[in-house]
C-alpha cells in the first residue's frame, strides 16, 4: 500500500472513530431541558423573544441564529399554512449550534400564534403544529379556564399509568415524525419530553394563553390556576383594548396589565406582553413580567444598557 493510500485510510479511521463517538459526546452533554425558553423560565429567568410572520428558508436559519430566547410565527392574521411551518421548523435545525453545544437544544425556541379563538375548540391546530416540530403554541383569545384547560389538554399525549401527571387527560395523537426531525432525539425521548411545563417538570412544551377580552380578564385568576398553563400573554394593544372600549393607551389598558401580572405572579405563571424599547423592557422586567416580545433592535438596546 502506497503512503498515499494509507494516509487516506488513517484519515477514514480517524473520521469513523469520531463519528462513532458523536452520539456518547453528545449524551455526556446534555441537558434538562430542550426547550431553551423553558430551562431559562425554570431558572427564574426572563424570555425575551421575536414575533415573525416570513416562513422563507432564510429567514429560518436567521431566526435560529437570533438573539433571542423564542421565535413565533404569526398565522392569526395571515394564511395558516402547515406546509410552510413544518418547513420553516425543519429550516431552523442549526447543526453548528448542535455541535458546539454537544446537544440538540436550540438557541431559539420556535412556537407559533393560529387564528382559532379558543371559544372555537379548534383541536387539530395543536396537532398539527406540535407535529412539525415546535416547542410551544400561543392560543388566542382564551377566555375560561375551560378553554385553557382544552388548549393544554391538545398539547399532551395521553399519560401512562405510572405518569405522575395524569391531568388534564392528554388527547394529542401520535404522529411527530417532523417533530423527531427538527428536535433531533428519538421517538422514544420526544414522547417523555413532548409533554406541558411546568405540570411536568421534564416537559418541552410551553403552552401559552392569550387574554385579549373582559371576560378573560374577569377569569384570569381561574385561567392561571389551570395545570399546565405555562405563560399568559397580554394582546392589549389590538384585542383587549378594544374589548375595553378604550384606546389603546388609555389607562384602564395599564390596570388591566396589572391585574393579569398579578394573577400570573399569585400561581407562578410567565407574564407576558409587547414591548419595543429597551427601556419598556426594563421597566416591564423590574416589574415581574417574564415573558417579552420585542424587536432585535430593542434587544440590542436593552443589551447594551445592562451593567457590565
């Protein structure tokens, strides 16, 4: 065997060995929680995230590599297109970030907002977006804890009988093989983690309500007290205003931020709402709100603000 040859074959052995190891690096590193918005709410901490409404491949690998905790698709307002979603899911895999990290757990979390109210009871619309891959849904125009109870209810697979979760009863179907995909784990790993935080502390998927009438405001308490609530978010500037009957700044608008954030604080809920200046973060953050959605210029801002 010439020398050349047998430089090849060392390389093709020393290549082999690596990627024989890969699965045992990657094990060695892993972590809690997949979901990143999830590890850093379960550590106490803020989630500042992006609201878009492009599904193209470049702006998946853009979002991916945000600086942000969480992305959400918006598909209230414009065409629910489950095709472009699954895609835009699967655009969003980072090898590289996997590779540096030494696990599967994104930098940016992907959920995704659908027209449904949920006086509607649309039950597919879980299904079908959890299926592709995302690590939470955002329900729209949620008013009863009943409808918060249905929503969360969509987001879980029937539990075994040694789960210590049983309730509320699990009614998602089988079926994540886009999931598998865009998480990167096995079947057997997305069914264990593919379950609602905080109601399972090993859970991936955060489900998010959306207070936006009176009559959610006037339930909000029972509406955070539902297992399996894991943030509430505040769509004051278009619905609940409205609902109101007020402009948008008006200040009975403020009293109704404050009368979810306290709900939210009351049973250890994220609280959630717009912001799109680095000091409307500050101000909301100092104020116990958890959950922000913003723009990357804010983000820079708000960063850029912070004691070194």
């Amino acid at each position: 065997m010439g020398i050349a040859n047998s430089i090849t074959y060392f390389r093709i052995a020393l290549l082999t060995a690596a990627i024989a190891t890969l699965p045992q690096a990657l094990s060695a590193a892993e972590v809690k929680h997949l979901n990143p918005a999830i590890e850093k709410l379960a550590a106490g901490k803020p989630i500042i995230g992006l609201q878009t409404g492009s599904m193209t491949a470049d702006n998946a690998r853009a979002m991916a590599r945000a600086d942000a905790d969480y992305v959400y698709v918006d598909m209230e307002h414009t065409p629910m297109d489950m095709a472009a979603l699954h895609q835009f899911a699967a655009g969003m895999v980072d090898k590289a970030t996997a590779l540096r990290k030494g696990n599967a757990q994104p930098n940016v979390a992907l959920f995704a907002r659908f027209a449904p109210y949920g006086r509607e009871g649309a039950q597919w619309i879980a299904k079908q977006a959890l299926d592709g891959g995302l690590m939470g849904v955002i329900f729209n125009g949620i008013d009863t804890p009943a409808q918060a109870s249905l929503a969360v209810q969509n987001m879980r697979y029937p539990q075994k009988k040694t789960s210590k979760y049983q309730k509320p009863v699990g009614l998602r179907g089988s079926g994540p093989a886009a999931a598998l995909w865009a998480w990167g784990i096995s079947a057997k790993e997305y069914e264990a983690r593919a379950d609602v935080w905080p109601l399972n502390p090993d859970g991936d998927l955060l489900a998010i309500m959306m207070i936006e009438s009176t009559e959610g405001l006037k339930n909000i308490d029972a509406i955070t007290a539902v297992p399996g609530v894991g943030a509430i978010f505040l769509g004051a500037a278009g619905d609940l205003h409205q609902s109101l009957g007020v402009e948008v700044d008006a200040p009975e608008v403020e009293q109704a931020r404050q009368t979810i954030l306290k709900a939210c604080i009351k049973n250890n809920v994220a609280c959630g709402l717009s912001e799109t200046t680095a000091a409307g973060i500050t101000r909301r953050l100092a104020e116990g709100w958890k959950m922000i959605r913003t723009t990357e210029v804010a983000i820079a801002q708000w960063k850029a603000s912070q004691p070194k």
